[in-house]
C-alpha cells in the first residue's frame, strides 16, 4: 500500500475530540518514536489523548519526553479517533489495538511498511519513507502544525532506530534534512544514538553466548538459534532484544540473516535481515508475518527443528533469486 491522504487525516483530528494512539506489540524505536511524537504534539492541541502498547513501554526508551504516559493496556473508553502507527495489519496492534478498534469511531492507518494490508478509513501510509516517525514528520509539515522539542526527540529515535543510525540502504538526502531540522529543534542525536542504538543489558551478551555455538552458514544464508535453555537467568525473555541477527547480518559471506527465537516449545519468533538487493519481506509476508525488503520478521507455529526446515530452504531461495537479479 502507498497512499496518503494528508488533508483527511487533518480534517479528522480537527474534527477529533478524544483520540487513541497505538502502535505495534514488542515496540522498538520506531513503534515508540512515532507514537509520542503524535502524543506530545495532540496533546499540545489540548486534545484529550491516550497512548497503548501491549507490556507498555521498554526500559531503554524511557528518557522520552511523556513516555510513562504510555498505556501497557485498555480496558475502558471510546474515542472519536484511532491512530495506529508503524504496525502493517491489525494483529501487530496486539490487544491494546484491538479494543481501541472496536472503541473508535474512525481509524487513520499510519505506516512505511510495502506490506501493509490496507485496515482502517484513512491511509497516512508511505513505503518510501525510511521510519513511521518521518510520516509524522510529513503530516504536521502538510498541516502546517509547528513542532517543539517534545515532539522532535521522539521522532529523531524513530529516524535514528529505523535507519540503524542513518546506514541502511533508504536513506536518502531528504533523511538527513529532517535529522536536521528535528536537532535544530533541541533533539539531541547522540543522546538518541547512545540510549537507542548502542545500549544493551549484560544478560543479552549471556544469551548470545549460549546462541553463538548454533551459528550456521549456508547457501549464503547465516543462521543462529535462541533457545529457551539459553534464555535462562532473562528475566522477562517476551520483552528482551536480543539483536543478534543484525550483528550476523553484518558477516560478508552472508547475505541474508536469521535469528530463530523459541518462545513457546511450539512457537519460534524469526528475525530476518538480508544485504541490498535480497528480499526477505516476502518470505516473512508467506509466513503471516511482514516488514521491509532488508528487515522482517514473523512468529511461527512448530518446533524450533519444523521451523527451520520449513524456513530454511525459502531463504536459500530468496538468496538465488537477488543473485539473479543482481546480474
Ligand atoms: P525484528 O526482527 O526487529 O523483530 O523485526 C524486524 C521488522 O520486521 C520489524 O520492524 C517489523 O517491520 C517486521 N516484523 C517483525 N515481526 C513481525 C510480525 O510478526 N508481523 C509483521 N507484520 N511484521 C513483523
Ligand atoms: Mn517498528
Ligand atoms: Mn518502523
């Protein structure tokens, strides 16, 4: 989906008395990011706002101005209006998503996922833009709404987290500006970098030491398990990022990476990163779950060992297929 309807969206928050935001379950930067900078900017309108993710906010972002403010459930409201931010269907608004749904009487979808499925009345939703934060960033420049600090520091951890610090392949000039603009605000980038990017507890480093032993590569495909034995000692291993898989995606050899998590002994979450010019949005979109050509991910049903044969070989194909068009 590509499609943004910029003056209906305005018209719909003018319009808008109470307003619900909400964004995708294990929330990252981006998830977060985009969410309070709708939030602070709303709230400054004097709408009377509310923001929800399922398990509420994560530790790391939690020097964002007003994130205790985040909701880690809904259990009772209504609202003239839902916004959902960086999450491409409905299930990845989790619990929180779904109340809010059945509770609001219109719903902007506001995304930058090629996989979004099209849910809601309005689309803000814009594949080229390299975060949900910099769809933000468009909107309150089309509706001409001045930003402050409070709503520029979130967005420059969701430009900053998306991007992996302004390195992946979408970045474009354009980026940079909106960095720019979002600093000469008072965001501050290397704090952004610092508690966003380059932060991890010791207990991750625990883990990878148990997963290293299960590092694979093959048909340019590098993968790595993280069992439940390895996850002993996390304390809430549902909410944990472990990210190994963009660390093993950075291995010359390799041009796609897979991290199998095992949530449940029936249950594996995958993390897939791939090199420019290899796609694993589509694999993880066959598997129920999306993102983006370089970064996707999905959560499937059956044992770590099913999960792998299953997924595996599509990855193999995956690689032979960018090798084809890279030629
Ligand atoms: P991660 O590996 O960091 O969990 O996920 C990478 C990206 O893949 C996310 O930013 C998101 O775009 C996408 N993604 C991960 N898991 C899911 C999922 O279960 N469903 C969908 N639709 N997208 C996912
Ligand atoms: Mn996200
Ligand atoms: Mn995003």
């Amino acid at each position: 989906l590509n499609q943004t309807n910029w003056t209906e969206a305005t018209q719909a928050v003018e319009a808008a008395q109470s307003i619900i935001i909400v964004t995708h379950v294990s929330p990252d930067g981006d998830a977060i990011g985009s969410a309070l900078g709708l939030y602070n900017m709303l709230r400054q309108q004097d709408k009377q706002v509310t923001v929800a993710v399922d398990e509420g906010l994560p530790d790391f972002l939690a020097f964002l101005p007003n994130a205790t403010d985040i909701q880690p459930s809904l259990t009772s409201g209504t609202w003239d209006l839902m916004i959902s931010t960086d999450s491409s269907d409905e299930p990845r608004t989790g619990k929180c998503g779904a109340y809010a749904r059945a509770h609001s009487a219109t719903i902007i979808n506001l995304d930058h996922h090629a996989t979004n499925t099209g849910f809601g009345d309005i689309y803000l939703v814009n594949p080229e833009a390299v975060s949900a934060a910099e769809v933000v960033f468009d909107w309150w420049g089309e509706a001409g709404y001045a930003l402050t600090r409070e709503v520029a520091m979130p967005l420059l951890t969701g430009l900053v987290t998306d991007t992996l610090g302004f390195r992946t392949s979408n970045v474009k000039p354009r980026t940079l500006e909106i960095a720019h603009d979002l600093m000469a605000l008072g965001a501050s980038l290397t704090e952004v970098t610092a508690r966003a990017l380059e932060s991890r507890p010791y207990q991750v480093v625990t883990v990878w030491k148990q997963s290293l032993p299960s590092v694979m590569l093959v048909n340019g495909v590098i993968s790595a398990n993280i069992t439940i034995a390895d996850q002993v000692g996390v304390e809430d291993p549902d909410r944990m990022e472990y990210g190994l898989v963009g660390w093993l995606r950075e291995v010359n050899e390799a041009m796609i990476a897979v991290v199998f998590t095992e949530e449940k002994p029936d249950e594996i979450k995958l993390s897939l990163r791939s090199k420019r010019g290899y796609d694993v949005s589509q694999v993880a979109l066959a598997l129920g779950g999306g993102g983006h050509k370089q970064a996707s991910g999905a959560t499937v049903k059956g044992t770590l060992q099913e999960v792998r044969e299953r997924v595996l070989p599509l990855l193999y194909e995956a690689v032979k297929q960018g090798e084809l068009e890279i030629v």
